[in-house]
C-alpha cells in the first residue's frame, strides 16, 4: 500500500502537513486519519507535503496515519447521476443542505442495479469513445457506455443484456475492464476528436436572450448581476426551458435554505420537453456556505466534468453554475490561508487562468465516438455592490461568448428578467443570425438591430425629456419613446410564473417584435398626420401589451391577430381624428 509510513505532523485548520508521504504528487487524494477524511495534495517541499482537507479536520492530531489514493480528485462516473443531488466531490446528499458525516468517502454503497443491454459483440474492433451498450432505465436520457478515452482494442468479451450494479465490470476491451461506472480527473477536460466551428443557438426560451444576445451550443455566457437582481430566477428558467438533453446544476456556496429551496423547486417541476420529471435530465451539486470551502472549490469542475460525460454520449448539456464569484471567494480565501501572493484584491494570481480553464471547457464537438455533443456554461457572477470592475466579473467577461448584465433599475422596477440592453452583448450574435437565415428566419439581425437600436433612442430620448419636458419634445422623438416602452414591456419582459410566457419560442419571439415594429410604424405615421402624440400615448395599448401572456408559448398567428386588433383600434383612432 502506498505511503502506510506517513503521518500527520502539523493540522492547521484544513491545512495538514505530513511527512514521509513517497511519490506524492500535487492534486493527488490524500485520506487522513482513522476517519479517512478526503484532501487534496497542495504543496510538497522535500519530504513535506501540504495537503487541504475537504472537510473539517476537527479530532485530527499529528501523529494520525495518512495514506495517498494515488490519483487526482476524481467523479464517478455511471448511471444513476440523472436526478441525484451531490456534494463537490459527488458524494450523494440524501437532502439538499446537509452534509455527510466526516470521510464518508466511499461511494460503493449504491444498491441500485441497471439494465444494461449490449449493442457490440466479442471480436468486435472498437475505438475509445465507441458504444459498447447501455443503461436502458426509460428514462428520458439515454446513457451509453463507452470505451474510455484511453481505451480501444478489439471485444474480449461483453456480458449479456442484464441486471448490474453500478461498478460491474461490462466488457473487456483489449484486456481492459471497463465497469459501468467510471473515474475522470475533474480537473482535466475529458477529450473530444475535434472541435466544431458550426453553430446553433441554444434556444433558452427567454426573449431577451434569443431574440438579443443569443448564445451557441457549446459557447458560454455569464450572469453579472447584484444582489437580488434575478439571478438565480434567471437560471432556473434556462435549466427548465433551454433546450438542451441535461443539466448539470452547481449550487456553489449558496446559503444551505437557499440551496434545499433551489432543490425542491427543481424537483417540483414538470419537465416541459418530456412530460416527465424535470429532474429525471438534471444532475444537482450543492455547495452551500456551511460545507468546506475546498469541495466548493473543487465542485465547477466536478460539474463539468459530469456535462462532459453526457456530452460524450452525444447530448446536449448545459452547465449552469451559481453563483462563481461564490467559488472565486473558496480560491480567494484559500491563498490567504496558504499565504499565497495575492493579487487584486485578495484573489491569487491564478484567479483569471482558473476561470478561463473553466469556461474554456464549454464546446460543442465531434466526440471521439463519432457523434456531436455539447457543453454550453453559463455562470452567474455576484460583484459586491454590483461593481463590474472587480475582478471576478472582469476576467469572467474576457472568457465568455456571451454577457448577459442583470440592471438594478430594471429588477427594482419589477422589469423581469433584468437583463440590461446596453451593458450585455453577444460575441455570437452574427453566427447565430447565419443560422436563422439558414432556418428560413431571414430578418433576424435585421430585426435584432432595429430592437437594439430603438431601445438606445427611447433610453436617451427618455434622459433629454427628464431635462426638457415631455411636451418640449417633438412627435416623432415621442414615437420613439413609446417605442420603447412598447419593447420593453410587451417583448422584453417575461413572466416567469405564466404558462403560456415562461417560455417562448423564436417564432412567437419574432412575432412580439413585429408586431411592436408595425404599431410603433402606424404611430408614427399618425402623429406625421397631425394627431397629437400624446392621443397616441394614451391610448390604450393592451391588446398588444397582453399579447405575451394571452397566445400559447408557440403562437406567433395569435400574436398577429392581437397585433390586428391593436391596427384596428389605430386606425379607428385615425377616423375620429380626421373628423371634424
Ligand atoms: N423573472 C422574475 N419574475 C418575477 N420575480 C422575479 C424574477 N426574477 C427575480 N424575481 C424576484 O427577485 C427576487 C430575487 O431573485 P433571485 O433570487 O433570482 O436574485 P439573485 O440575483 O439570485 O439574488 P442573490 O444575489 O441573493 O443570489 C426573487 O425572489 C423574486 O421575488
Ligand atoms: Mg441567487
């Protein structure tokens, strides 16, 4: 056995030193004392070896015994993730918020059995990342076994279609094992034969997003907002309507409520693609604030590191992580701890290169099976005071395809979600746009542009008219204002408690925007005719404004028909203003 000899000489807080620890090598897994409590080895000078503990190291005292794993902080990987709630090291929780007792580290306590069925025979010549079988559950992911990335050679043998626990042994590849449950190192990205450079949109569901700063399959996208913006709300809408295979869902540092609550409501709802149990396609890992700071630390690449192995399959996985900044703070508080450098204010150095291998595992690839898969990761970010200057935010804003800034303003006037126009972009908005065109949507950027460029008007109109007066402003700078609320509250807003408006396609999407663009148009030819612009401001334009919530989440031709009615009123509005 590896390292027997070596023991604890020095405990300081999750910090433990030993000595006599042979071949120890940084990262590996250490188990320290009686209670086997999980570290990771940090530091090694000569024959001192630093190692962070994963839990609280309370009742462990120099002299207690320490012995090496031999191998990297490693997931777990098999069946049985869809629908389960994790610690950072992917130890189940029994409930969101609570912890397991102290160095229960061992995972082979999963009574559970699956029904694996083969799709090759012995003989067969296969590759890593090839099929051999998989777990047929019914539910509505499908989860493959493959050869793993180091393996390929040609079928030994394969068990017959069965009943197997989690870490049977279903097949021996080149004199391999490969069990149904397997190992990675989270920290290094699982690989995939190449990249793609072609893009989709991943379909969130929520205007703002779609319709204004899209994000790819496989691309990235942060969430910078303060305190109580919508962040979390936010999140959850794209973990319940992106449409996507699976979602991996990090709880990273949340209060422990906070976390059972994110929990509970993910298991309370329907899953709108399968009719099912949303969390029958979800992994949840929780970190809340009360659990150690290094498995917090650890937990962003155990989750992506799962979203890689669904990838592999072939799926589409989304990696929603909140909040980063909460894991940011794990890095921040454990240099302090080691006595590292520090760098703006307080983060490490390696603060930026952290998060950039972090978003850099996001990719929609050709796996090295064959099919194509994705991980999209959108992170939230807490900036303290809502500063997008500090350095989280910073760095994460070089990294990420997509910002997706979350307005005060907007979030304390109840404008929902929060997404700010000016202050959010897409780096993917032309590709996307390519793609639309292709899907027959031809007036997407066209339509983008005009929505964008409206809403900057009536945000600098609306400043001149707080200086000058309303009345002081001319008709058609009037349209463009009402042109803007009109985007504002009939497109941009979304109700995420409403049926038909929580979720929203790109063609009922299309059609809100239209719809606003062909009033605004008539308004303004109203008001170039003599009526007043304020008759026009006044009228009453809910049938427009209610389009949202009153036509199915797929309706673009209810959309028409309210936009009619609202023309028809306009035009009635035009016939008794011409008379005399
Ligand atoms: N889309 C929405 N529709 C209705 N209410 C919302 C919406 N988004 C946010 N809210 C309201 O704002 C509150 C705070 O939202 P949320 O918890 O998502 O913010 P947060 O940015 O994650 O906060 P924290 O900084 O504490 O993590 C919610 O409890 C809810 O009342
Ligand atoms: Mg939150």
């Amino acid at each position: 056995m590896v390292g027997v000899s070596a023991h604890v000489v020095r405990v300081s807080g999750s910090l433990v030193e030993l000595v006599d620890l042979p071949e120890a090598a940084m990262f590996d897994v250490v188990a320290l004392g009686e209670r086997e409590l999980p570290g990771e080895v940090v530091a090694i000078e000569g024959d001192r070896v630093t190692v962070q503990a994963y839990e609280d190291t309370g009742g462990l005292a120099p002299g207690a015994a320490a012995v090496s794993r031999g191998e990297p902080v490693s997931a777990r990987l098999g069946p049985g993730l869809l629908g389960g709630v994790y610690d950072g090291l992917l130890r189940p929780l029994r409930d969101a918020g609570t912890w397991l007792a102290p160095g229960a580290t061992r995972y082979q306590d999963d009574p559970r059995q699956w029904q694996f069925e083969p799709s090759v025979t012995a003989g067969e010549q296969l590759s890593a990342g090839d099929r051999l079988g998989s777990v047929v559950d019914g539910g509505p992911v499908k989860v493959h076994v493959l050869v793993p990335p180091a393996g390929g050679g040609r079928v030994d043998r394969v068990v017959p279609a069965g009943s197997y626990a989690s870490d049977a042994v279903v097949a021996t590849v080149a004199g391999v094992d490969v069990p149904l449950t397997q190992s990675w190192p989270v920290r290094r990205a699982r690989p995939s034969r190449e990249r793609l450079d072609t893009v989709e949109p991943l379909q969130t569901g929520q205007r703002v997003l779609d319709l204004l700063y899209p994000v790819a399959r496989g691309s990235s996208a942060a969430v910078p907002g303060g305190f109580g913006t919508g962040k979390t709300v936010l999140l959850q809408q794209i973990a319940k309507w992106s449409d996507a295979d699976v979602i991996v869902y990090v709880g990273c540092g949340e209060r422990g409520n906070e976390m059972a609550d994110v929990v509970a409501e993910l298991d309370a709802l329907d899953d709108p693609r399968t009719g099912e149990r949303l969390t029958r396609r979800t992994v949840v890992i929780a970190n809340t604030s009360n659990m150690p700071m290094m498995a917090r630390e650890v937990s962003i690449y155990t989750g992506v590191t799962v979203a890689e192995y669904f990838r592999d399959m072939g799926h589409h996985v989304v990696l929603i992580a909140d909040s980063t900044s909460r894991w940011a703070e794990a890095l921040r508080e454990f240099a302090s701890r080691t006595g590292a450098l520090p760098a703006e204010e307080g983060y490490p150095a390696g603060l930026a290169s952290a998060l950039a291998a972090f978003y850099e595992r996001a990719g929609h690839v050709v796996t090295l099976g064959g099919s194509t898969g994705s991980v999209t990761i959108i992170g939230a970010v807490s900036p303290p005071g809502g500063d997008l200057t500090e350095p989280v935010t910073a760095h994460t804003q070089r990294f990420v395809r997509a910002v997706w800034t979350l307005d005060r303003d907007l979030a304390y006037a109840r404008h929902y979600p929060a997404v700010a126009w000016s202050g959010s972009f897409s780096r993917d908005a032309v590709a996307v746009g390519a793609w639309h065109v292709r899907a027959g949507d031809t007036q997407w950027a066209h339509r983008r542009g005009r929505v964008i460029s409206l809403l900057a008007e009536a945000d600098r109109l609306t400043t001149l008219a707080e200086l000058v007066g309303v009345e002081a402003m001319p008709g058609a700078e009037r349209v463009a204002m009402l042109a803007g609320r009109l985007l504002r509250e009939g497109v941009l807003q979304q109700n995420a408690a409403s049926r038909s408006d929580a979720f929203c396609s790109a063609a009922k999407g299309a059609a809100l925007v239209d719809a606003v663009l062909a009033v605004v148009e008539r308004c303004g030819a109203l008001v170039d005719a003599g009526v007043p612009p304020a008759t026009v401001e006044a009228l009453d334009h809910g049938p427009l404004l209610r389009a949202r919530e009153e036509t199915g989440p797929d309706d673009a031709d209810g959309v028409a028909e309210h936009m009619r009615s609202m023309l028809d009123r306009l035009a009635e509005l035009a016939r008794s203003e011409a008379a005399p």
